[in-house]
C-alpha cells in the first residue's frame, strides 16, 4: 500500500513477454484475450414472486491472440502444424508485464492447457514497408492474475 500522497501510476501495456512451455519468441507486438465470464443463472424462489436471484454459473475464457514479426523461426507454427496433422500438444503459459525499467516484473497471468486454434500468416505488399505480422490464436482451459 502507497504512503498518503504518494503518485502510484498505472502499470503500461507495452512493455510485456509471453512465456510458453519450450517455446522461445521474439517478442509479441501484441497479446489481447486475457478475460475470463462467469454467466449467470437467474431463478425465482417460491414465495418471492417479485425478486430474480442469481447465482453463478460457469465460468468461460477468451481465446488469447498473440501478433509478432515474423522471423525465422517456426516454433508457434510448428505448435499449430501439431493440431493440423491431429496431434494436438497443450501448453501451459504466462504474459508477464515489466515495469519500465525492464528489470522488476509487475503483474503475472498464467493460462492453461493452451493450444493453438488459428495461425494468420502476414499481409505482403510489395511497395509497403510495414513489418510483416504474424498471429496465432490459442484457447486455453483458464486464466489468473498470480
């Protein structure tokens, strides 16, 4: 807890490593999914004709998709080749967010049972000069801030 009158400023968004089991990348440009519902389930109690109450029901989680520039190496889309060719291989994973200086890690979510569902090669375009993007879905079985 801060002292009283001490600035607290908000974590950044860039400056962020995805970590997957015997999985080394460069890093991501970009990781968005990471939110899980809980859907509720409303009923009424005899007696109380006015009144809808809701209990939770279960609880699902958004497919994580990480963006990268393309380098060579094949890592993520031997991950995903694995799921084509049936064999499909689950990973366990974190995003991890690092305060500026790089050096103190801030924040924490581990995902579980994760595999890729989806692989997006880049946009090419011959008079661009963009960097070329790759993307790569994955559904897991749960996410937590740790």
């Amino acid at each position: 807890m801060p002292d009283t009158g001490e600035r607290v400023d908000p974590f950044s968004s860039f400056n962020f490593l995805v970590e997957i089991d015997g999985i080394s990348q460069a890093s991501f440009t970009e990781c968005s999914g990471l939110d899980a519902t809980t859907e509720p389930i409303e009923h009424r109690e005899g007696g109380d004709n006015t009144t809808v109450r809701k209990l939770p029901g279960k609880t699902t989680y958004s497919d994580i998709s990480l963006k990268w520039g393309m380098t060579a190496s094949t890592d993520l889309w031997d991950w995903f080749k694995n799921v084509i060719q049936g064999n499909v291989v689950r990973k366990n994973g974190s995003v991890v967010v690092y305060d500026l200086a790089n050096d103190k890690e801030v924040a924490r979510w581990n995902f579980y049972n994760a595999w890729p569902t989806k692989w997006e090669g880049p946009g090419l375009n011959a008079t661009g000069n963009e960097v070329a993007i790759e993307t790569l879905t994955i559904t897991h079985e749960g996410v937590e801030r740790v």
